[in-house]
C-alpha cells in the first residue's frame, strides 16, 4: 500500500495484493482395496487479485462545523482452474507415477473442470458531518457489479443515510453527574448480496446417456440461462438509544431494526420447464425480518487491583416470507431442494410459504395413541378428503431461532485474568435425521446374514419398533425438535508479566501465559449430537471438538 498526502487534509491511499496457489493432491487405491485398482492426481490453480483506492479529506469550520469526504473505488477477480488425471490398473501391478510405459493412454484419463473466474468492482462515496459533537450525519452511495449477474442487471445501487443526536452534549445535559452518555440514533440503509455461484445467469448442460440427444451425444440440462438474474437487496430502517450512566459504569444499547429483502436468490423450480430440469437461479420474492437488539454493560468492581466487567446481549428476531410470486402457483409451498430425506418429489424437508419462516418444515402431522407413543405410518389428514397424501403436510417450525443471547464476564486482579463467554438459543428446531435413518426395526433393515453384523439402533427406535420407512413416518414432525441451548464458548485463564530478566541494560522480557478451553459445555433437552445445526437437518454432522490451548506470549 501507498499513503499519499496531497495537500493538508487532502490524501490518497492505493492498495493491492495478489494470491496465487497451486494445489495438488495425490490418491492411490490398491487391490486391497478395490477389485479395480487406481490412483488419481487433482490438480488446482488459483489466482485472486484485489486493488483499492481511497480519496480522504477532512475539513473543520469554526471548530463548530467538521467535515470527512471519502471516494473509492475496488476491484477483484479470482481465478480457478482444476483438473483431475485417473488411471486405471491391472491386479498386481499398481504403480503411482502416470508416465510409466507399461500403462498405455486406454487407461489414463484426464478430465479438465470448467475454468471459475470471479471478478467484482465497486464505485462508493461517503459524507460525515458533525455540528458542534451534537448532531451527525453519514450518507453513503454505492455502485457494485458483479460478473455472476445476467447481462442485463450487472450492477447495483446502495446508498445509505443515518443521523445521530448527542443528547448529552446538550447544555442541559452536559455537566449531568448520573448521566454519561444519551445519543439518539436512526438510520436507513440498502445493502446488496451476490452470494451465488459462478456462472449462474447462464444455461448449463452436461453429456448424458438417456437426456436430449443432439448430434453423437445426449445432453442433460442442468439450469437454465436468466439474463434478468439481479442483485438481491436488503432495506434497513433503524431506531436506537446508546447510554450509559456513572461515569459509563453502566452502559448499553437497544435498537429496534425493520428489514425487507427482495429479489430473493434462490435455485427454484420452473413449473414451465416440466420435461427438463425445471430449476435455475431466480429472483423469486422477498422475505422481512423485525426485531429488537439490546446489550447491556457492567464495570462491576473497579478499583486498584480488582476489575471486573460484564456484557450481556439480547436479540428478537421475527422472520416472514411476504411474497413468492413466479415461483408458488395459488400460494402453495414451495420446496426448498436442498434437503431430501427419501425418494420422489415428495420427500423434501423444508418449503416457503408467504406468511411464514423462511425454509419452514414441511411434514405431516404426527398421530399419538392414548399413552402419548407416537403410531406408525399413521398421520392426520388436515384436508379431510380421506385420504393421506401429500395435500396433508403443512409447514411447521423453523430451523431459526427467534430468540438469541449472549453474557461474557472478564475478572482481573492484578496480572491475573479470567474470563468466559455464553451463547444461547431459544425456539430452534432440528429436524433429527439420525434418529430418523435408524427408525426401521425390520430384521432384514438391522441384521445382514451375509456379513454377520448388527446395524447401529438409538434405544428410542428400538422402543417404538417400527417395521418400515413409509414417507408418512419418514417425514413425521415427531422427528422437528425444539433443540434450544445454552453453550459455554470458552473459558480463559491468564498471566501476564512484564520487566522479566531485566537488566541495567535491557527492559527485559514481558508476555503473557495463558489456557483456554473451547466448546466446554452445551445443556439441552435435544437427544441429538449437537443442537446447533446450520440448515436444521441432524445428519450425521461431524462434532463439535473440546479442546484446550495452553499458549505463551513474549515481546522482547
């Protein structure tokens, strides 16, 4: 990077930086392993580049009236290109490196994956005006493009604007004994997202052997092209308080926030595409989220030798999808096809509906005999027509909490420290697949006469002794569980010292020592592994780790 100063209160900051990597992996199965013996080399080049420019001026008028000006501007791209070398070999005559002459080109083959490349540019401006530390203002403009959008809607707009009022700064305020800080704050924002994958506004194809036949070859359509494919944006309104009393003793926030996002990014069916894989990339309705954040903060003990703080947070979320137009015919659910849990159109987990959580269980309605046991293959019909089909799933719960919070504590006395965080979730559900996956207490589904071994089974299946996997029972809210937690992040313990070893003619070694532990504890009611699933599909995650850093730092 380069500062430059032009002139007084007038600079130019430029950045760049380039990433270059070669990857390269190497596999090799024998006839231990395998009745046809292999080895593969997975080559991987990538190349990311960044550059940025920042214009600055500060300017201050009668010391009353204080100005900062900022224009930049940002690029990137990204560059990825993989391939992947297989070869084939006879029994007993396995040999890694792919240039051996006993193997001829029949058993190599070499496959060249479609080259990634990213790129993105940004144009921004932002104004602060301060008028006597009482009153603020910041607006920003932002115009960004992205190469992953349809060539018709590559760029997007993104101003923002906030005020702020320093209540404190008031003359009847000012000199207050109790009250430290008061600022009113309200703000109005759109922000844009691009997070989708690379080539997504254009139609894809890939040779098959029973789709579209078009010259020597079948092609299968993967997704279609949509050159309208657009930024999707998210409106912020903001309304807040910052305060704090004693000195700041005791300090916090609330903030009420409204967030309406549109032109949602989803890979959604095409119902006018019936016959070929009816999914591509859309902007397909929008969704809001309402809530409260607040946090609170507490200097509990502050003297000579002692100090001790802690931070509490409190967030209420409301999530709502409020419109699937081009996507849901007659406001029916629309499937999310991320999560399947069985065959056929039918076994999707989670859909969208307006008027409900985003990526909301889409099951049937379990039925419970007369000691609260839940009945095999045996559901509500909540359309009334007699029959149990796919018209009797509903939506119920959601995988996102609407309540979160969060209390860290830090105690010092004198060089030593100690410190520990938690996190809770409130009204999570998680759809326990695990348990689903083992729900089949059929003999043939448990025991294998040809390999002589026994299936894992939780002891719950083993009680309700289920015989099939009908998608009634597969796809029942028995298996949707509140999975609320409370978690322990970490704990931390610490030294810190200074001036050891020192002499007449050296400061002497200064440092801290230190243990911490991570992911100590989880208390919940959910009889899975881990609560804390991003999609809420318990599916055999990996698991979370506790573990321990003991740590020793030094400054010579």
């Amino acid at each position: 990077y380069a500062d430059l100063q032009i002139i007084k209160g007038l600079s130019l900051r430029l950045e760049g930086n380039i990433d270059y990597r070669d990857n390269e992996s190497n596999y090799l199965r024998t006839k231990e392993l395998s009745t046809k013996p292999n080895s593969n080399v997975t080559n991987r080049y990538e190349t990311n580049w960044n550059a940025k420019a920042l214009l600055n001026y500060s300017l201050s008028i009668n010391e009353k009236h204080r100005f900062h000006f900022l224009l930049g501007t940002e690029a990137l791209k990204s560059t990825r290109v993989s391939n992947y070398t297989n070869v084939v070999f006879e029994q007993g005559k396995e040999d890694w490196l792919f240039n051996n002459p006993a193997y001829d080109e029949t058993n190599k083959t070499f496959t060249s994956y479609p080259n990634q490349d990213f790129s993105f540019i940004s144009f921004f401006g932002r104004i602060n005006y301060t008028f006597k530390d009482r009153y603020m203002f910041t607006g920003t403009f932002r115009r960004d493009g992205s190469s992953r959008f349809g060539e018709n809607n590559k760029f997007g707009n993104f101003p923002a604007a906030s005020i702020g009022w320093m209540i404190t700064e008031e003359d009847f305020l000012k000199d207050n004994e109790v009250v430290s800080l008061l600022k009113l704050k309200t703000g109005f924002g759109i922000t844009g997202n691009a997070e989708i994958p690379n080539y997504a506004q254009w139609g894809a194809v890939s040779v098959n052997t029973n789709q579209l036949y078009v010259g020597d070859n079948y092609w299968y359509i993967n997704s279609l092209k949509n050159p309208d494919l657009k930024w999707e944006t998210t409106s912020t309104y903001n309304v807040g308080l910052d305060w704090g009393i004693l000195d700041q003793r005791l300090s916090g926030s609330v903030d009420w926030y409204y967030r309406k996002t549109t032109d949602l990014l989803n890979y959604a069916p095409l119902s006018s595409m019936a016959g070929y894989k009816n999914q591509a990339w859309q902007n397909i309705g929008s969704l809001k989220n309402t809530g409260v954040e607040a946090a609170i903060t507490w200097r509990a003990i502050q003297t000579k030798d002692w100090f001790w703080t802690m931070t509490y947070n409190f967030t209420y979320n409301k999530n709502e999808i409020t419109d699937l137009n081009g996507v849901s015919e007659n406001g029916a659910p629309v499937v999310n096809t991320n999560i399947k849990v069985g065959d056929g159109s039918g076994a999707y987990l989670q859909a969208n509906q307006v008027g409900y959580a985003m990526n909301s269980y889409y099951v049937y309605q379990q039925v419970y005999d007369k000691n609260g046991k839940p009945i095999e293959n045996c559901v509500v019909d909540r359309n009334g027509d007699g029959k149990i089909n796919e018209s009797d799933k509903y939506l119920y719960k959601s995988p996102a909490a609407p309540v979160t919070m969060g209390f860290s504590s830090r105690l010092e006395y004198k060089n030593w420290d100690f410190g520990f965080s938690l996190r809770a979730s409130i009204g999570n559900y998680v759809y326990n697949n695990v348990e689903q996956s083992m729900s089949n207490m059929n003999t043939g589904e448990w025991f294998s006469n040809s390999l002589k071994y026994f299936s894992n089974r939780m002891k719950s299946t083993v009680e309700r002794n289920w015989q099939t996997y009908e998608i009634t029972s597969k796809l029942s809210d028995y298996y949707v569980k509140n999975a609320s937690f409370l978690k322990c992040d970490n704990i931390t313990l610490g030294y810190s010292f200074n001036n050891l070893f020192k002499s007449s003619g050296w400061h002497g070694l200064s440092g801290r020592a230190y243990a911490t532990a991570s992911n100590v504890f989880t208390i919940t009611n959910y009889d899975g592994l881990d609560p804390e699933v991003g999609d809420g599909n318990d599916n055999n995650l990996y698991p979370r780790p506790f573990s321990v850093v003991v740590g020793l730092s030094l400054n010579f």
